[in-house]
C-alpha cells in the first residue's frame, strides 16, 4: 500500500479534481482510485474486493485505499478489475499503424498486440518498432522476427527448396540482428509458401539464435490437418533442440481425419512438457479458421483433381469453405466453394482448380474461412493450464475473432457453458501470456506492475462481431486503461494514444536513432 511521496506532490502542484466523465481527460501526473472493484488479479486466484490506486504507468497501490484530497475516482461496483488482455498472435503490423485507435481490440480489453506471427514479420523489425515509437497506438506492441520474411531474403524467389549451410548461416546473422533490434523472438508459418520448405534442421539452428538472445519459438505448425500428430512432433523436437520455450499458435485439428482427437493431442504435449520442454498454446473460440486457399492441399497439387478431392473431402466438403476475398473476381466473397461449383455447373474440384487458376493468374490467393473444427475439441484445449486466449486475427480481421475473441471467451465459454471460470479464464488472458514472453510486471495486477487494466461488467461481457459482420464491437468492456492512461471508457475511445512498444524485458524499448 506504499505510495511513492513524489507522486502526491507532483499531483498536488498540477492540480486534482477533475472530474472523472463525462470529458475526463487524464494528464500524466495524476493518480486515480479505482473503487470497490472485484478484482481478478491474473494468477487465477479467487476474486477479491479492493481499491486499486494508479498513478503515472503503474499500479501504485491495492486495498482498503481512501482517495486522497481531490483525487479523482471510479466507482467500479459491479465490475471486474482484470490485467489488460495480451494477445499474443495479432495481425496488425499493417493494419494498426493505420488505425492507432485500434477499437476491435480495445473493446475487447486488449491492452497489448504481438504481431509478426505466423513466420510474416515487418522488416527490418527496426522500422517498424521506430514507426510505433513515433506514432503510438492506443495499445502496447511488441514484435516477432519472422522465419519466412528471414528466409525470402536470403533464399529470393528460389525458395522452393532445403537451405544451404553457408544460407542458414546467413539467416542465423538476420535473426540475431532482429533480436538486438528488439524482436521477442522467432515465428515460423511452416504450412504456408515459404516456410513449408524449411527443414528441421534449419528451423533448429535459427531458434538456437533466438534462445540464446533470451526469445522464445512461437509457431504455426507444419501441419493442422491429417498430419497434425507429426507436425506436433517436428515442433517439440524444435523446441528440445533448441532449448528454447515455444508457443505452439492457435492449436487447433482441423480436418475430419483428425476431429476428436484432442485428448491424444494433449497427452504428447503434457508428456514434452513433463521432459521439460517448455512448450504453451493459444487458441481462439471459434470452429472456423481463415487462411489463403491453398493451405486446404497439403501435397500442393493444386490441380491435381485426386490431390483437390482428396484435401476438399478432409474438411468435409466445399460447403465448410468460404471465400471471404478474392480480388481477380470479388463477387466470389461470401460464397462457399459448393455454392460457386453449382452456381457455376461444375464439380467442387473443378471450382478449387478454377479459384487456383485465377488467382495464380492475377498473382494472388483466395483468402477463405474454413469450418473444421470441433466445440468439443476446442472445450479440451481451453480447459488445459498452459493453452492461454489469443485472437489470431487483429485490426481490420475477416474472421470475427479480430474483434471477439477475448468477450467471447468471457462470455460464452464462461458465463454461459461454464468451461472456465473467471479467475482462470482472466489468467489465461492476461500472466499465462507475460510468462510466455517472460514479462514479469504485466499481466498481473500487483503493486508495482503496469497499469494496463479493464473494467468489465461479467453479467454483460460478449462478443458481437459475426462472419457476416467482423468488425462489430464487443459489449460489456467498461473501461480500457494502457499504462495507467484511459483509452476507453463508457463504450468509446478517449483518444489517448499511451502505447509502448515493448521489448523482452516487458518495458519500453528505448527510442534509438
Ligand atoms: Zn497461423
């Protein structure tokens, strides 16, 4: 309950008393008490009631706190205190820069965005982090290197092959150089283009790099469909011979060879785990995934008719694939790959090949969302210790999850079907991934850490964004603070842009020139 001295005095000489909404508008110097909040502090400990004292970027004190001569206060009865929400798989490095507001994610209770998953990364990561540094969002951001963006440019278009020694080497000098730069680590998207060609080897050395530097493996496996056991294998091996932790993303089975199978699944991984390797998850809430069309044909015949047929009848049909963009033809949009075939009196295949063939032609893929995953598979992953919430999508997503994923996680899996419970689900949400990134003073609420908070209402939190709709904003998120500024409050943005980019040691990377 300590309260740095400083603090007051510097308040006092500024002047208190402002009121708190509506107009409120917070200057840095000033503290604020939150009021008589339960309080979900992270750890997954029960809830408690208690003041919560923020001043500067920090919580600065928790208890039976009385506000301070004209401090301003929030009367948060009702509500839940929680760790702002770390999504640690968000694509938005080109989205967000374009949209500092970030609404989709601050409305969620997002708090701070990991971008350059999936092995995609900016390039060089400096650039980037100076952009963010020079124009900060709403939100915290933090950046992986990645794999394929490293592999592009030491391999150029002659990428469809197994590295060369004196290649990885050059790849390896990339990723330290990323890591001095500020990276949290390595991506790797190993079922897309790029990084499918890489062998183990070659992703073994580049995590070394990455270890050594204190970053973590955070990866896209080679495979989510049939061979989703033996891509689970590769990264666990990754992991083991690396010596480095991993975050296995969006942990998922997608294709109906492999529905099911969850409690399989999660034997291999408690077993890794139990040998010590330090490998976690993230998942989202949602039976649909979205990708580009040709991840659906693992063998990459794309107009191989028995390839397509093969692939299409593991996801159970053309009717469980969506086109969500296609820009040679984007009337496409919103039709399932069945719809088209019959609109267009052709077999499902022969419309894979046609969608392959246009988009080949126009130097582009269709993206689609594809509906193969089981509830009760997701139900058994979420109800694992060490799978934590992550959208996988971000500012501007086709998929609902870019704008639902945290309120949906609260309100449905929560407080409708009981999955988790709040504290736990919070946790998942908020220290399972600072301890994934090794950040000790986020993603907890304690005296000390940052003040990156929600204020939600648990009878009212959901998610409103659909397929149809992905950008509608979630409901039940009161308030939004990012280190210890309001960003969003009573349904709106406050226009505060008090974003860092944050580095591996869970602080603000320093400015460079
Ligand atoms: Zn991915």
């Amino acid at each position: 309950m300590k309260r740095p001295r400083f603090l007051f005095a510097l308040a006092l000489a500024v002047g208190f008393g402002l009121p708190l909404a509506p107009g409120y508008s917070q200057k840095k110097t000033e503290s604020v008490l939150i009021m008589g909040a339960l309080i979900a502090d992270g750890t997954g400990a029960p809830l408690y009631k208690g003041n919560v004292r923020v001043a500067l970027s920090h919580i600065v004190g928790i208890g039976e706190l009385q506000p301070e001569p004209g401090e301003p206060t929030i009367d948060a009865k009702g509500l839940v205190l929680a760790p702002g929400f770390i999504d640690i798989h968000s694509h938005s490095e080109e989205t967000l820069p374009k949209d500092l507001a970030a609404e989709t994610q601050v409305s969620q209770g997002i708090t701070t965005l990991i971008v350059g998953a999936d092995g995609d990364s900016p390039w060089p990561v400096l650039h980037w982090i100076r952009l963010m540094q020079d124009h900060p969002a709403a939100v915290n951001v933090g950046v992986f290197a990645g794999h394929a963006t490293i592999r592009e440019q030491v391999l150029g278009d002659d990428f469809k092959r197994a590295s060369t020694g004196p290649e990885i080497r050059q790849m390896e000098q990339r990723i330290s150089q990323a890591m001095n730069q500020g990276a949290l680590g390595l991506s790797s998207g190993l079922e897309y283009e790029v990084g499918s060609y890489a062998g183990t080897d070659e992703l073994v050395a580049l995590a070394k790099v990455a270890a050594r530097e204190g970053g973590i493996y955070m990866t896209h496996i080679r495979d989510e469909a049939d061979k989703s056991f033996e891509a689970l294998n590769e990264e666990i091996a990754i992991g083991e011979r690396a010596h480095i932790p991993v975050e296995h993303s969006h942990i998922k089975l997608g294709t109906v060879g492999v529905q099911g199978k969850a409690a399989e699944y999660i034997k291999i991984i408690e077993e890794a785990r139990k040998r010590g390797v330090d490998i976690l998850a993230d998942c989202y809430p949602y039976d649909a995934w979205h990708a580009n069309l040709k991840v659906v044909v693992p063998d990459k015949q794309y107009e191989n008719p028995k390839s397509v047929a093969t692939a299409l009848a593991s996801y159970g049909g053309g009717s469980h694939l969506t086109i969500t963009e296609f820009s040679p033809n984007p009337s496409y949009a919103g039709h399932t790959i069945a719809d088209l075939a019959k609109a267009n009196k052709i077999s499902e295949v022969e419309m894979y090949i046609r969608l392959i063939r246009e988009g080949d032609a126009a130097q582009t893929e269709a993206v689609i969302i594809g509906q193969s995953m089981l509830e009760s598979d997701i139900k058994a992953f979420y109800q694992q210790p060490w799978v934590m919430v992550a959208s996988d999508g971000g500012v501007g997503s086709e998929h609902p999850r870019g704008a639902g994923t945290f309120p949906r996680v609260l309100g449905v899996y929560v407080r409708e079907r009981h999955w988790l419970t709040l504290p736990e689900a919070v946790r998942k949400m908020t220290s399972l991934p600072a301890q994934r990134l090794g950040w000790k003073d986020r993603g907890i609420i304690r005296e000390g850490t940052f003040a990156d908070l929600v204020l939600l209402n648990p009878d009212t939190v959901i998610d409103r964004s659909t397929y149809a709709n992905p950008t509608a904003l979630a409901t039940g998120i009161e308030k939004v603070f990012v280190n210890g500024m309001l960003v969003w409050d009573a349904g709106k943005p406050t226009g505060a842009r008090p974003g860092f980019v944050i580095g591996r040691k869970g602080v603000a990377l320093e400015v460079s020139n």
